[in-house]
C-alpha cells in the first residue's frame, strides 16, 4: 500500500462503539483508503481489507454499515426481496458495487469496480458527495 491515509493506532480501537466513533469521524479517510484498495486488486472483502492495510477488518465492516445505512436513508429502492443487497457507488469518476450476501450482520460484503451500464431501475449513488455532507454535518 503506497500511503496511509488513516491512523495507524487504528489497531488499538477494541470495542465496536470505539470503531464505529473512529469510521464516523474519519469517514472521508476510510473512503479513500478502502476505494484505494479495491482500485489495486480489483474487489475488496473484509479479510482482504485487513490483509491489504494492516487494520481489523472491523473497521471495514462498520464503514461498509454506515455506507449502507447512509444511502438506504437515501433510497428506498434498496430494499426489496433480495437474499441480499447491491448498491452501485460512484466515487472519484469511477463506479463501483457493494454486494452483500444475505441479509445478517455477518454476511459478506464485497466492494468492487464496477464497468458496465448501472441497471435502469437501480441508483447510482454518489459518494463524494456523502463525504462532503457528512464533513459538513461534523
């Protein structure tokens, strides 16, 4: 990984109120450095997170919650009867989709590039924009 872009006591944060805090103050800089990891391999799980940045992969599940209860409160599209759920993200002129598989807590979340046509019924959520309303927010 080229930079650090986050904190490197990162590590140190043990409760999940402690890193839900840290991905809600820090949100803009976990954008940057998740989608920074997927550019580089192409996808992104939790355990790759970890593996690829040197950071619990808690951290990267509380961010993929909060980006999805973020844009659920957006879209009311998301929920259907899916066993699990897609959003399609636009972030630094480049697409990318969440998947979720199943609908628990501990289902696997998946960023990916994302290169073909977003499906007519579906939302091409904005991301920067996000990071600039939640920065505003703070």
């Amino acid at each position: 990984m080229g930079k650090v872009l986050i904190s490197s006591d990162l590590n140190s944060y043990n409760s999940k109120a402690l890193i839900r805090a840290k991905v809600k103050e820090d949100f803009s800089k976990f954008s940057d450095e998740i989608f920074s990891l997927v550019e580089q391999a192409g996808s992104l799980t939790s355990k790759e997170f970890e593996t690829h940045s040197g950071f619990n992969s808690d951290f990267y599940t509380e961010y993929c919650s909060q980006l999805k209860i973020f844009f659920d409160a957006t879209s009311s599209a998301m929920i259907g009867k899916r066993s699990g759920k897609i959003l399609y993200i636009t972030y630094k002129n480049e697409n990318y989709v969440l998947t979720q598989q199943g609908l628990t807590e501990k289902a696997t979340v998946t960023i990916s590039k994302f290169t073909e046509e977003v499906p007519l019924r579906e939302t091409l959520h904005d991301l920067d924009k996000a990071c600039l309303k939640l920065r505003f927010n703070q």
